[in-house]
C-alpha cells in the first residue's frame, strides 16, 4: 500500500509544494506512530472511549513529535 496514494484517494491532491511536503510529513508520521496508532484503534474497537486514554496519549504524541521534527526538517510551517 503506497500510503501517499491512499491519503490522496480519501482527500484532495495537493495543489502547493507546501501542501505536498505538509501530506509526506503527515504520512511519514502516521508509519512511525503506527504500532501506537494500531493499539488505540484496538482499544476503541473494545472498549469505551474513556478508557483509551493511555493509548491516545502516547499515539499523540508520538504523532506531534514526530510531525514537528519533520516540519522543521523541511522548513514547513
């Protein structure tokens, strides 16, 4: 699964360099919080939002983080 071109299936396709670099970092980030990302989307499929809590914190993080250091990488704000 090419994850570029299935964030363009589900959106629209970048029009700016900017807006092309900003769909990477979010790509980029979702493959490296994917084992977080997989265990929140576990939890809510059994249990009650609430009690995810744990899981979406480190999910969050790990996504901000890692979309920040992107961002400054590529000098895109």
């Amino acid at each position: 699964m090419d994850a570029l071109d299935e964030l363009f299936k589900i959106g629209k396709e970048p029009k700016t360099e900017k807006e092309m670099i900003l769909a990477y970092i979010k790509v980029q980030a979702l493959e490296v919080c994917e084992d977080s990302h997989n265990e929140l989307i576990k939890c809510y499929q059994k249990r009650w939002f609430p009690d995810c809590n744990k899981q979406q914190r480190d999910f969050w993080k790990c996504y901000e983080e890692t979309s920040i250091k992107l961002r400054k990488r590529h000098a895109v704000y």
